[in-house]
C-alpha cells in the first residue's frame, strides 16, 4: 500500500513539475522567438511635459547572468511624431537622472507592459527648464536625432530611461519601439519544454505503475497459545 501512494505522489509531483517546465519553455519561445528577442514592436507614445522617464530599476547581478548567457542588450528607437523637435534617448543612473530632473514637469511610466504593449503615466509636477539633455555627462547610453537609437549593453545598478526634445522643450511624442534580445533564451524554452514533456511522460508512468500495483499480503494474527480453549 506505501509502495502505491508514493509512486502515485512522486508521479503527480513530476508531471505537475513538468507542465510548468513546457509552460514556461513554449511561453519563452514564443515572447523571444529564433531571434532571442522581445519586441515591443512600434508604439505612440506622447506626453505633454518635457520628458517621460522609465521607473527607477534596480538591475543586480547582470554579470553573473552574462557571463552564462552572454550580453543582455536593450535597444530603443524612435521617429518624433509632429512636435517639429528633434529627439533625445537617454539611459542614466537613477540619482543623476533624478536631480536633472529636479523641479521640471515629467512623467513617469510607472507600468509597462511589453508584449502586449501598455504604458500607463504618472505626472510629476514642476515649472522648471531643464539644461538640454545632450549636454549632461552621466549617460551611460544616449542617442538623438529625427530617428535617434539607443542600445545598451545592460549592466548592475539602478537606471532610468529617459525620452526628451534635444532642446528640452515641451511637449514630447514619438513613434518607438523596445527590443530586448537575452542570448540563447530560445534555446532555454526548447530544452525547458522538452525537459517538462520528458517530466509530465515519467509523472504518467509512475502513476500508472502505483495504480497497478498490488496492494501486499494482510499479516494473519498470530495466535495467542497461552490462553484457553
């Protein structure tokens, strides 16, 4: 009877192991595709202040993560949509980002959602005109023009992106589009669907084996002799 209920748990528990594994391996080939990369595809996006800025994101770890998969690349391009303004990318430290914007109407995408793409804004108030952005020294990674593209070998720490007019000037909209290519993440969703597909058929297997398993022989009692007939 043991031997039956532990095949049929051990079973269950790989086989559910196993349908999480395909999930997660079908999920990750079909966000990245044979290319490896996440597309956000082309997107509208305007904001009546001067700038719209990403959320302060802690990135840890990366170089562990690229020394196993290679290097994680952001790449963002952009076509200004009728303000008449040239466009600036920027990809800054969150602090250095932060006191630029000191005092100047931005907004912040507090939500984004890639595939599929979603932004939703919060406003952060402000009167001041800030210093045109090419000019500041603390980008990591900046691009400007009428069809500016920024790309970014992502690294450790806390960064925002930033959208603005070369000249700091209100408002701001553009055409855009986000890639995030992780090396190898194809690769990863096959071996992690065959993986749960091998899991889900040894799940089957031991469950069908304690389902047919024969329970033991029952112990007879054994017969007190000391008492009387």
């Amino acid at each position: 009877m043991a031997k039956r209920v532990v095949l049929i748990v051990l079973g269950s528990v790989l086989a559910a192991i196993g349908v999480l594994a395909a999930i997660g391996g079908g999920a990750l080939m079909a966000l990245f595709g044979s290319a490896d990369t996440l597309s956000s595809g082309v997107q509208h996006v305007s904001t009546p202040t001067r700038a719209l800025v990403s959320p302060a994101g802690s990135i840890q770890g990366t170089s562990g993560a690229q020394t196993v998969l290679g290097s994680v690349r952001l790449r963002i391009t952009a076509t200004p949509a009728g303000t008449g303004h040239q466009l600036f990318l920027g990809i800054g430290p969150a602090s250095a980002v932060d006191r630029y914007l000191s005092g100047v109407s931005y907004d912040v995408a507090t939500n984004v959602s890639v595939a599929p793409f979603h932004l939703t804004l919060a406003r952060h108030r402000g009167t001041a005109t800030p210093a045109p952005p090419g000019s500041q020294s603390f980008w990591v990674a900046k691009a400007s023009g009428n069809h500016p593209t920024l790309t970014w070998t992502v690294t450790s720490g806390s960064y925002r992106v930033v959208a603005m007019n070369t000249g700091a000037a209100a408002p701001v909209a553009f055409a855009g589009g986000l890639d995030l290519t992780i090396p190898h993440s194809f690769a990863i969703g096959i071996g992690l669907l065959i993986g749960g597909i091998v899991l889900i058929l040894i799940g089957i297997v031991l469950i069908v084996l304690g389902a047919r398993a024969r329970p033991g022989p029952q112990s007879q009692p054994v017969p007190d002799l000391a008492a009387g007939p």
